[in-house]
C-alpha cells in the first residue's frame, strides 16, 4: 500500500488529487515541514533532501510531486489517468515535464512573491517577469487545449491533474486567465472535480 508523505496544504496536494481519483488505498502521514517534521532521521532515510511530498509503495521510494503522480497513474490509473493507447501516455510525460520546466517556475515565483513574501519585501520586477514568463506558457496550453477537451485526448488524465495543480497557482496570485479562454474553462473543469474538492476539504482541515 502507499504511504504518502507531507501535509494536505503542500504540493503533496497533487498526489493526494490522484490516489483519490483513482480511489487507491493509501496512509497519509502530513508531515510539517515548517514544524521540522521534514529533518527527522526518519523522514530523512526516505528523502534524505528532507522535502515532501515522499511516498513509500512496497520498495519503491520516491520524491518529485510530479513524477510521483506519473507513478500512481501507470501503476494504479491504466485506462483512468493513464491512457490505454500509447499517443496518450506520451502526452501524460510531455505535459508532466512541461508543467515542471515551462510553467512552475514562473507560476510558483509569483506565488512566492505575492502570497508568501510580505507585500514591503516583494519584488516588483520580479513578479513581472513572471507574469511574462507565465503567458508565453500560457500560449502553448491554450493552443493545445483547441485542438483536444483534454491534454492527452477526449477524456481527464494525469497530464491534466499535474497541469492543472501547477497552473492553479496562477488563479491562486489572481493572474487574469480572460486571455486563454480555452485555459480557465479547462482549469474550472479539472479544479472541480470531486477528487481534488475533497482534497481542498482536507487543506482546510489540516
């Protein structure tokens, strides 16, 4: 069974997104990484980097929210998240990587900038490279997104759980989406699926 490491309000968020659309059994352990939890010998053994998200799964052992995700859905999410023909498993690694390089950087910069740094501290030219960054990203989602409902073809994959909780940070900063109208209805869509409400539900909670 998997146990997955580190608390709801993190990017572990993500992974507990898509154990609950797949409805796999899992453990949850959410630990703190602002409380230390994170530098303990014992989380260390598992991510000796001392981040989370982390998960155990038998004798796997893994790190990279990301990547994690690309694990649950091939391993547990065949014709789910995973796609059955193979045009749509390349989809679900070529927007995983992308959402990874092309658009979190820009997009987890402005979050950083204008929800976690106090507003005396931020850095205003900063957040508009960001911003720039984030819409030349935002072209080549919104370009893919005319072509096909969905990233990887007509139905909710794993490239659209991962794209979308990185994209999200965007609607979290309040950056305008009325420009990529094929993005904000496709990110309402993916947002809103019972999976990720329910994680949203354990956020609170936490």
């Amino acid at each position: 069974m998997i146990t997955l490491y580190g608390k709801a309000a993190s990017r572990t968020a993500r992974n507990l997104w898509a154990l609950e659309e797949l409805g796999v059994p899992y453990k949850h352990v959410p630990y703190d990484y602002l409380k230390g939890e994170t530098k303990t010998p014992e989380f260390l053994a598992i991510n000796p980097a001392g981040k989370v998200p982390a998960l155990t799964d038998g004798n796997v052992v893994m790190t990279e929210s990301l990547g994690m995700n690309l694990y649950i859905a091939h391993t547990y999410g065949q014709g789910k998240l995973w796609p059955d023909d193979q045009a749509g498993r390349a989809k679900c690694i070529q927007w995983t990587l992308w959402a990874a390089t092309e658009l979190e950087p820009s997009a987890a910069g402005r979050l950083i900038q204008l929800v976690l740094t106090p507003e005396a501290n931020r850095d205003a030219k900063a957040v508009e490279g960001f911003a720039e960054k984030s819409k030349l990203a935002l072209n080549t989602l919104n370009a893919a997104l005319t072509r096909s409902p969905y990233l990887a073809g007509n139905a909710f994959s794993v490239a659209d759980l991962n794209v979308s909780a990185v994209t999200e940070y965007l609607q979290r900063t309040k950056f305008d989406l009325t420009p990529w109208p094929h993005v904000q209805k496709w990110l309402a869509e993916c947002l809103s699926r019972p999976a990720n409400q329910k994680v949203n539900e354990m956020k609170k909670a936490a």
